[in-house]
C-alpha cells in the first residue's frame, strides 16, 4: 500500500472497458481549478452584473459561489498501485465513495457503472439456477459486480470459475475495507484463480454451463495485447470446446462490432447481439454477444 494522493476530478469521457476496458478520465490538480475560477473573475469587470464575452449574466455573490463549487470539488484518492504481468501500471482509486481502477491514465472500470457487467451475467446464466452443478467461467474479476450477478443466476450446488491475471485485483477484492467483493469471493461456490483465462479454457475441453468473457474493451484488445487471439476465430474455437453441448459465451463489449459477431458464427455459434446500458435506467450504451453452443 502507497501513501494515498489526491488529484480532482475534471470531465470524463467513456470510451470503454470492464475487467480490462477503458473509460477516460480527466483529472484536474487543485491549482488547475484555481486558476480556472480566476479566469472567470477576469471575465468581469467592477460592475459584476455586466456580461462580456461569455453571454451570460452573473453577479459578484453568484460568482463567488461558481467559484467555490470548482475549488471545493471532492478529491479522488489514490489508495494502491500495481503493475500488470506486461508492465502496465494499474491504480485503485475512490472518488466520493465510489471506487475505480485504472490502467495507466485511462480508467477501467467504476462502481458507479455497472448495470452492463450485471447483464452480461444475467444473460450467460439464464436458465442455470435450476441446473444441478452447473459450471460458470468468468473471465476478469473487475469490481466484483459479474460475480454478484453470477451468483444470484445460479444454484447452490454451483462451481464458478473468476480468471483474473492479476493479483493485485484480487486483493483488493478481497479486502472488506474497500467494500467491493470480499462477501461473495468467500462463497462457497466461488474459486478465484489468478492466471490468464486463455490458459483456464484450454484445459478446460466440456466444462462449462456459461463462459463470460469481460477482459478488454471487446473484440479489440486494448490493456493487453495477447487479449486479441482471444476474440480471433481461434481463440473463440477454444471457448467453445470448453463449453457443454447447449452452453453460452457472453462477451462483453464497449460498442457494437457486427465483425466479431460473424467471427463468432463462423466459429460455430448461434449469435444473439444486445445493448446493455451502463446504468439501469440511462447512460451510454454498451454491447454483449452472446453465443449458444
């Protein structure tokens, strides 16, 4: 554990990802938002109640309280740092209670976007409560939000499988101070293994009910570069051998890629594709194929 830092929350963009997947972040320094909030004290001269150039009325108590909101923005904690096995630095952040990881400057993952990753479970799972035994893969820990899922989908005689290729995510998982999975990684039906979910579905020939793959931003790999045979013909022939007869391959993805669908059908998948939103009611939209065996 480092030291924490503190950085403040600018805009944010989201481009991607889930267990691997991108959302970009902007962070701002505290001197940054500072100087922003006097850049808009210049915008106005001794008769704060004139507009110039912005357009829009303001007045010397409505500046000041601009002002303060920019200056007081709540502060993003830096609470732990790690290194992936191909040397990407990957970071555990909280943002006034919700938590983040980050890969390099991009951020992966958020609590406060999750809806997708819980849908990607629903979708794998659908019709396994009721199976005796059934066999779950997923591929990438995140947050935890997959397995909640994954967990209420299934039955009490259940084996499910999380594929997460670094340690450091299952750590912090696993620590109830940061209030993300320690409950449900201690399931009894829960196994945790820290390896790449490539090497798990190649050893794995007819093992599994539903395999969900949430690696990277989708069929294009993009915090690991070896992420990319994964969604090639070859890699999605793996997972199938790895699937029961009648078993599901859910990939979750940022967008839409007709492409990686025909991959899918191509290597011997009946392929339904769906939008997931980000939040349960709203936000950007995400996609996750889905491939019965």
């Amino acid at each position: 554990m480092i030291e924490p830092g503190v950085c403040y929350r600018g805009r944010r963009s989201l481009t991607t990802v889930g267990s691997g997947i991108v959302n970009t972040a902007i962070a701002r320094s505290r001197s940054d938002v500072e100087q922003r909030g006097e850049a808009l004290d210049c915008m106005f001269d001794g008769n704060d109640t004139q507009k110039k150039n912005t357009g829009l009325p303001i007045n010397g108590v409505g500046r000041q309280r601009l002002h303060r909101r920019m200056v007081t923005m709540k502060p993003t904690r830096l609470l732990d740092h790690a290194t992936t096995p191909d040397g990407t630095p990957i970071t555990l952040h909280e943002h006034d209670g919700a938590m983040s990881i980050r890969a390099g400057s991009f951020e992966l993952m958020s609590s406060r976007q999750h809806h997708s990753e819980e849908r990607l479970a629903e979708l794998a799972c659908d019709g396994l409560r009721d199976r005796d035994h059934a066999a779950v893969l997923i591929g990438g820990l995140g947050l935890g939000f997959t397995l909640r899922e994954t967990l209420k989908s299934v039955g009490s005689d259940a084996t499910v499988v999380v594929a997460e290729l670094v340690p450091a995510v299952i750590a912090w998982n696993r620590n109830p101070a940061y209030r993300l999975a320690a409950d449900v990684i201690d399931d009894q039906r829960v196994e945790i293994v820290a390896r790449d979910v490539a090497d798990v579905l190649t050893e794995s020939r007819g093992r599994f009910d539903a395999i969900m793959l949430d690696v990277d931003n989708g069929a294009s790999g993009l915090t690991k570069a070896g992420n990319d045979a994964l969604y090639m013909e070859s890699g999605l022939g793996t997972a199938r051998a790895a699937l029961k007869p009648g078993g599901r391959l859910a990939v979750w993805s940022a967008d839409n890629d007709p492409r990686f669908a025909a991959r899918m059908e191509e290597a011997g998948f009946s392929v339904e594709s769906v939008k997931a939103r980000t939040y349960p009611t709203g936000g950007s939209w995400n996609w996750i194929f889905v491939g019965k065996r």
